[in-house]
C-alpha cells in the first residue's frame, strides 16, 4: 500500500483528494488546523491507516521539524501532493495590498519549494516517487487584477517542468494540475470571507468541485509506473480560457 502526503488537507481539494485515495493508500495529512485535520482523521482512519502533521507551509523550520518527526515506519512516501495554497484579494498590482502579494508567494511557492524539500529525499533514497503541484490556470494565463496570484502559480508551473528535468534519472515523476474555475473556500479568501462576491464567481454556469480535481489525481496517482503525466488542464464545460467563462 502507497503511502500518500497531502498539504492542505483540511478542506477543498486537498480534503477530496485524501478522500479519493483513502480505500487503498496510506495517508500522512498536513493542515494548519489542528481541529479540522483531526475530524478528517476521524472520518478516513475507518478506513486506513492516517497520520496527521500540523504545521504551516509558509515557516520552514516547522515543515522541516514536522516531517522530520515522522515515524520511521511513514518515512516511505510514495506520493506527495502539494495542494497547500491561496489567493488573497483581486486588484491591480498598483493597488493590492502588499501583505496579500507577499502571502501568496509566501503559501503557493515557498511553501510548495519547502515541502518538497524536506520530502524529496526520501524518495530518492527509495529511488521511486510522485510529485503532484497543483497549480492553476491563471499559471498559463495572467489576468487584470491578478498579477501576483498568477506569478505564484506560474511558478509552480516552472518548478514542475524542473522538478521533472532534475529527476529524470531519479526514478521520481512529477505531475502538474492547472485547474480552471473549482467551487471550494478559494473565492471566499479571496475577497476576504464576503459570501455575495464569492457565490458570484460561480454563478451562471456549473463550475468544477473538489471532487472532480480528486478523481483526475486519483487516476494519475494510480497510472503505471512506466506513465508519468506531465501537465493536466482542467475546465468546467463552460470555459475556455481563464477569464472566458460562458453564464446563461
């Protein structure tokens, strides 16, 4: 049995994605919410084996101190799916708040580069392994208002195309997932918890879920070894682009 690591397991995708994998991997889940990720646990663990890891993406010597601290029986990672990641506010690059620019480099880049740093090696001494980025589409089309939140996940596009040239040799793939419009909490932290924007977003049309991001990395996760998917785009039937969404 696999063992999978997921960031930001508490919820939204990451949440689904432990879900979809649960009736045959094991899992190591990682949040910053001690009392969501415990519910998870509670939810997955009757149906295999779970371990839990607190601790924010964004602070280095706690990624580090975390995952240092695993059990040498959950050292053996076979699969790690950064899925950890935010947009904070909707602005022109002039007029976003600096805090907010910095917390998206801070929680989609640094904090991937991070866990995939204190994991990596473990797979390499294995000499076998699976990196899954989550990105986004707004990493392969920057719009107005999004600058930084597009940068950040442009640069997780990049670090997967690197990753993947790195560890060749390494026996190590790595997969990249660009999702287009998915209804999770994403919209609600953007614009700052305001519920009428955020259901906005959605309406119109019928948008991605959790759900459906989990079964494709389900699928990737369970392809044979010998097949490494490289980049995933994935859309709602209604769009095109990332700012070409079709509302009735």
């Amino acid at each position: 049995m696999k063992t999978v690591f997921i960031t930001g397991a508490t919820s939204g995708i990451g949440k689904a994605t432990a879900q979809s994998l649960a009736s045959n991997h094991r899992l190591i889940l990682c949040g910053r919410r001690s009392d969501k990720l415990e519910q998870v646990k509670k939810e997955l663990e009757q149906i295999t084996q779970v371990y839990t890891l607190v601790f924010d993406v964004c602070n280095r010597e706690d990624v580090y101190n975390a995952i240092n601290s695993l059990p040498e029986e959950w050292k053996t990672i076979d699969v790690l799916v950064n899925n950890a990641g935010n947009a904070h506010g909707l602005a022109t690059f002039q007029e976003a708040d600096l805090a907010d620019m910095e917390a998206m480099i801070d929680i989609n880049v640094k904090g991937l580069m991070y866990v995939t740093k204190a994991v990596l090696p473990f797979m390499l001494s294995s000499g076998k392994g699976h990196i899954v980025n989550l990105s986004s589409i707004a990493g392969k089309e920057t719009y107005m208002n999004g600058t930084m939140y597009c940068a950040s996940k442009a640069a997780v596009e990049a670090i997967s195309k690197g990753l993947r040239l790195d560890l060749v040799s390494s026996g190590v793939k790595v997969t990249n997932i660009a999702p287009g419009a998915v209804e999770t909490e994403f919209s609600l932290v953007r614009f700052k918890g305001d519920q009428t924007k955020a259901a906005n977003v959605y309406a119109g049309y019928e948008p991605l879920v959790a759900d459906d991001i989990a079964n494709t990395i389900a699928y990737i996760v369970n392809a044979p070894e010998h097949v490494q998917i490289a980049d995933v785009t994935i859309f709602p039937k209604a769009q095109a682009g990332a700012t070409t969404i079709f509302k009735k």
